[in-house]
C-alpha cells in the first residue's frame, strides 16, 4: 500500500518530467524511499529529507537521492535551499510543519505538490500559534501557479493498482527499486510501535509480526 501511494501520488500528480528536482521528508519510509527511487529512474534529481545522519546516509548511499538533509539541523532550511539549486518542481508533501516552511520559496513556477500527509501535525490538538499565514501560502499558490492536491491512495487510484504492481513487480525482481522492513513481534507491542513511528523511530517499514516466527 504504501508503495502504491508513492508510486501513483508521483505519477499522477507530481508528473515529474526528466531533469526536474523532486523533494520529499520521510526518504527513508516505504512512501518516500518509493519517491525518490522512482524519481531517480524518471530521471529527475530526487532530494530527500529524514530525521538523522545514518538515515540520510542510507538514502544517498543505498536507494540513491542525489541529496539528503536531515530535518533536525538547525541550518535545515539553508541546507535545502543548497540541495535544490535550480529549485524544486515537485514536493511530495508528506510531513508539513517546518519541512513545508523550508520547501515552499523553493517551489518552481507551475511545481506540483501531491498532498500525501501531514505526519508533523497528526497529533495536534490544536493549531499552530500564529501568525496566521494562510493568505500568504495561497499568495505563493496563485502566483507561481502552484498545483496542490490532496489524494487518498485506494479512492483517488485504486483504478491504477494492476498498473503498478505490473510496473513495481518488475522493477522490485530487477533490483531498481529497494525496500527495508523492521519487523517488531507481538500484537500486543503494536501501539507503542505506531507511536514510535509517529515520532521517526522506525527505519523502514514498520510491520508487525502475530503468530509464530518462523
Ligand atoms: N494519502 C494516502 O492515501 C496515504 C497512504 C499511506 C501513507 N500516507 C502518509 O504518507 C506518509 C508516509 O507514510 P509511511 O508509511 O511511509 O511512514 P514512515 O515514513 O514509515 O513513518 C513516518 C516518518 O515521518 C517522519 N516524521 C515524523 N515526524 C516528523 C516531523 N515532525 N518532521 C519531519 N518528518 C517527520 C519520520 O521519519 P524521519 O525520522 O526520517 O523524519 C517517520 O519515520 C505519512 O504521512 C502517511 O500518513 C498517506
């Protein structure tokens, strides 16, 4: 699923032509690691973000970003404005908070923003404080021309599944594309592995074993 997500949000939305920069956090995730791999086959300059040095490093050094800035450096906006020299076409929004604040004066005319998640804002219990800058991000809509949209994998694409696991399937079998798992066992560890995740302790897909191992 969640490698469907990537693949059809990119794809459908993102429409990412060769030579084009594409930026997405959570790179090392199955969404993102998704992302950028498949950006890289398209030909595009694939910039990732993730929280820490050895989840950047596997994003460069294993599925091939050609960049990877780590979301907790204080300088983080300066290193994605360095990282996307000739601006970024396609941001695959998955994050939000300080990740999109970083992203948005990068964003090219007519970029193309496919709105996967806000992971930074599933636990608010409230909105941020202010300013209130809501007029000025639709101001950046309007005048670089920006196509935002939101999708939700199976209702928006769920057309598309045999095209991608036609598509995925061979580029798994050949290698292309990568995937990392981190198995935790026992239901009963479930929630403190999903808060976990919420807080960029998982390297991988998260999965949880029930049953026997085998
Ligand atoms: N629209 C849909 O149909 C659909 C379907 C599936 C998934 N999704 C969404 O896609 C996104 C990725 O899903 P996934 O399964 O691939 O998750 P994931 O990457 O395995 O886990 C979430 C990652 O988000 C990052 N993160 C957490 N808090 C952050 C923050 N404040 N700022 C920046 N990064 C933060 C962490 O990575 P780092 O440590 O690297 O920062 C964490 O590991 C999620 O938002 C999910 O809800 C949407």
């Amino acid at each position: 699923m969640p490698g469907f997500t990537g693949w059809a949000g990119l794809t459908q939305i993102g429409a990412p032509k060769p030579g084009e920069t594409i930026a997405v956090a959570a790179a090392t995730g199955p969404v993102g690691a998704t992302v950028g791999q498949i950006g890289k086959l398209l030909g595009c300059r694939a910039v990732g973000i993730a929280g820490g040095p050895e989840k950047c490093a596997y994003a460069v050094d294993e599925l091939g970003f050609d960049a990877c800035i780590d979301h907790k450096a204080p300088d983080f906006a300066d290193q994605m404005a360095k990282a996307s020299p000739d601006g970024i076409d396609v941001y695959f929004e998955s994050v939000g908070g300080k990740v999109l604040d970083a992203v948005i004066p990068l964003l090219n005319p007519h970029a193309r923003v496919p709105v996967c998640g806000l992971v930074s804002q599933y636990n608010a219990t409230q909105l941020p404080a202010g300013p209130d800058r809501m007029n000025w991000l639709m101001g950046q809509i309007l005048r670089k021309m920006i196509k935002v949209q939101g999708f939700i994998i199976f209702d928006s694409f769920g057309h598309l599944y045999p095209e991608f696991a036609k598509q995925m399937g061979a580029w798994v079998k050949s290698g292309k594309i990568k995937y990392r798992e981190e198995i935790i066992d026992g239901l009963e560890n479930a929630p403190e592995a999903f808060i976990g995740l919420l807080n960029g302790e998982n390297f991988g897909k998260r999965v949880i074993r029930v049953g026997n191992k085998k």
